[in-house]
C-alpha cells in the first residue's frame, strides 16, 4: 500500500529499508524517503509502520550463525 502518496514510496519499502538495516531511526527514514515534506498527512501511518517493523526486527530471533564448536 502507499503511504507516502507525494512521493510513491510503499509500506513493503519502508519495511525492507528497516529489515536490511538501511534505516534505524525515524530521521533516517524521513532522510531517505522524504516524510512530512509535502503534505504530513503520511506521518501517523509510517510512524505506525515504523514502530512495528522496529519491534518486530528486536524481537526476532538473532541470525547469527553459531559454530558448532561452540555449542559442546
């Protein structure tokens, strides 16, 4: 779905940018993408968008590699 509608940016884009670790905080995100800049009314909903992604990427299991070595 868009939401940034002056721009033509995607929740899926925003949601990759924060899985692939491209945009950490809501600075970077209005860096990369613009947000606020035209109208505002797309600032609530990535706001939204942000704060789950971010959760969900905390809460996620690491995946890091273990060595096997390091488990005996």
């Amino acid at each position: 779905m868009y939401v940034f509608c002056c721009n033509g940016v995607t929740d899926r884009e925003i949601k990759r940018s924060i899985e692939m670790k491209e945009i950490q905080t809501l600075r970077e995100l209005n860096n990369k993408f613009g947000m606020g800049k035209q109208c505002g009314k797309c600032e609530t909903e990535v706001r939204k968008i942000f704060n789950e992604s971010v959760t969900r990427e905390h809460d996620s299991p690491s995946r890091q590699i273990t060595p096997l070595t390091a488990l005996a």
